[in-house]
C-alpha cells in the first residue's frame, strides 16, 4: 500500500489558482485525470467548495490511497479506475455533459518510483514490470523478450532519445537467447554493457533513456495522451479550463503542440476569417511553467516539471 504522505503534489498551489476561475459554481465539475494519491484534488476540493471533483487513474493502489485521502470531501468526490483516454466515455456514463476542469499530473509518482516491485526504477533490483495498471497488459519483461532488434531500436530512439538504441536493442536479444531477461539488475547491466565507456560518464545513469522508453511503450502513454487531450478539451463548457503537467520533453511537447493548436485561427493566412476558424483555446500560459527553486529544492523530482494551461472560448464546429 503506498502512502499519501510519500508524495509532494507538483506546482500545488499554481494548478490550483488556474482551475479554480472555472469552479466557482454548484454545478461545476473538475476531472483530475491522473489523480494518483489525491494531493491536488484534496487542495482543489478545499479551496474550491461549491466543486465536484471526478478523479480517474489507472493504478489500484494510488485509487486506495487517494479514496482515503479525499474521504472528508466524499460527498463531492468521485474516483474510478480508469485510463483517461476514456474519460469521455466515463463522463457519459456518469451524465457529465460539460466540465469546468481537467488536470493531468503525467508520469510517473514518487511512491511508483519508489515501490521496488513495480519495476519502474533502475536504481534496485525488482521484476521488470512498469505497468501503471498493474491487473492487464503487457510487462517490461515480455517487451524486452518479445520484441525485434527493429522494434526495440525504434521504441529507444523515439521514446528514450537514446543515441545507442541500437547497440543496447542487438545487446539484449542476444542476451535472451541464453536467458529471459526479467529483473531491472539484469537490464541495467546488459544497456551498461552496450553504451561505450567514454558515454557513460556523462548525462547520468546510463539507464535512464532505456527505462524512460520502456515505461512509455508499456503504458503506451504518448498515444494515451493524444487520445485524452481531445477528449478533454470536448468536454470543457465554455471558460473550461485544462492543466497539463509534464516531465519529459515528448510529453511536453505534445501537449505544447494541441494546446497551441487550439489557440490558433485556422486557417492562419485566410483573407476572412470565419467563425469556425476562430480558436478553441486560449492559452493561460504563453510558455511552459517551471516549480520555482524553493519547490526543487524540497522535491527535487519537480525539477523537470513543465506545466501548460489554456482556457476554453468557443465550442469547435
């Protein structure tokens, strides 16, 4: 069981004052897509009274964690186990038309990190797991044993922006033909074995980018947010807000990309522009956020934090 206390919510108060505009009214509905162990819902249903909060995350133990965590605001609280690339489906369900507020916490929570058995960490020994969803789909174990030298390659270069993909993907099928590989000791050494001596002394452990793009694939998380972000800007009533918070540059640059997408007249150089061009967003944040130093330095895995907003202005045609 993890514990809520182990985990510090990333730019707390920042999430917060930007959603809560949207959330002044009885009626008003703010989805925490990821809500992990309930650190931002628990401050957003304490400074926000009049509103209801939906919380979807797809690991068991955080839903246990964060259902105990929000038990004083139950009444206004409802938290499922789900993915969030079905939250317009869970809305439906729930008779949800329009919300006024959807955050995504990306990646992966310190108690995940530091949960020997979920395999997310290249620092101890533990079962190659890395499921965020620990009852269905595929473990780190069968990616590593199943996939091509191709495959693999294509998965560290594209997820891990690992310059020796290659050379680590051709290591670790050969390794298998003696062995499963099934434990992170026996992974770390194989990508260590595979990364020439000179780069091993720069850019941190060399296990990092292999872990990052194994964790990615298994959870499939850059589809997950390509499918959720439409969903979530749909589902927004008009001066709806939505706030993105990511670690890694392909996470942030794909929220980047939609949100900036929204918030552009399209087409751009139309000699007229109609209304159906007119943007959907408009951003609250004109460049990415960072948690400020006296953060980083209490919880230093907010460093690589990166936070994007955007306010909802028109219903797209």
């Amino acid at each position: 069981m993890v514990e809520a206390g182990t985990h510090i919510p990333v730019m707390l108060q920042r999430c917060v004052r930007l959603l809560a505009p949207a959330l002044d009214t009885p009626e008003a509905v703010v989805v925490d897509a990821t809500v992990g162990l309930g650190g931002h819902s628990e401050a957003i249903m304490r400074q926000c009274p009049a509103a209801r909060l939906v919380g979807l995350d797809r690991d068991p133990q955080a839903l246990r964690a964060s259902r105990e965590r929000l038990a004083p605001y139950a009444e206004r609280v409802t938290v499922l186990h789900a993915n969030y690339t079905e939250l317009a489906a869970v809305l439906a369900r729930l008779g949800l038309s329009r919300v006024g507020g959807v955050l995504f916490d990306l990646g992966v929570s310190s108690p995940q990190l530091d949960d020997v058995g979920r395999g997310f960490a290249y620092a101890q020994d533990a079962p190659l797991d890395m499921r965020m969803d620990t009852t269905s789909g595929m473990t780190a174990a069968q990616v590593v044993n199943t996939y091509s030298i191709e495959e693999l390659a294509r998965i560290l270069r594209g997820y891990g922006e690992e310059r020796f993909a290659l050379r680590i993907a051709k290591v670790i099928v050969r390794a298998r033909t003696k062995q499963p590989i099934t434990s992170s000791a026996q992974l770390v050494e194989l990508i260590r074995a595979a990364i020439p001596i000179a780069a091993r002394r720069h850019g941190g452990h060399p296990a990092k980018r292999t872990f990052q793009a194994l964790r990615i694939e298994v959870n499939r998380e850059l589809e997950a947010l390509r499918r959720a972000l439409p969903q979530a800007i749909s589902a927004l009533a008009l001066g709806g807000r939505i706030v993105v918070l990511s670690y890694h540059s392909l996470e942030d640059r794909l929220a980047k990309q939609f949100l900036t997408g929204q918030a552009s007249a399209v087409p751009p150089n139309f000699p007229v522009l109609l209304p159906e061009h007119q943007p959907v967003l408009r951003p609250l944040t004109r460049r990415p956020e960072r948690p400020a130093a006296e953060e980083v330095a209490v919880n230093p895995r907010a460093a690589s934090a990166r936070l994007r907003a955007a306010e909802k202005i028109r219903e797209a045609a």
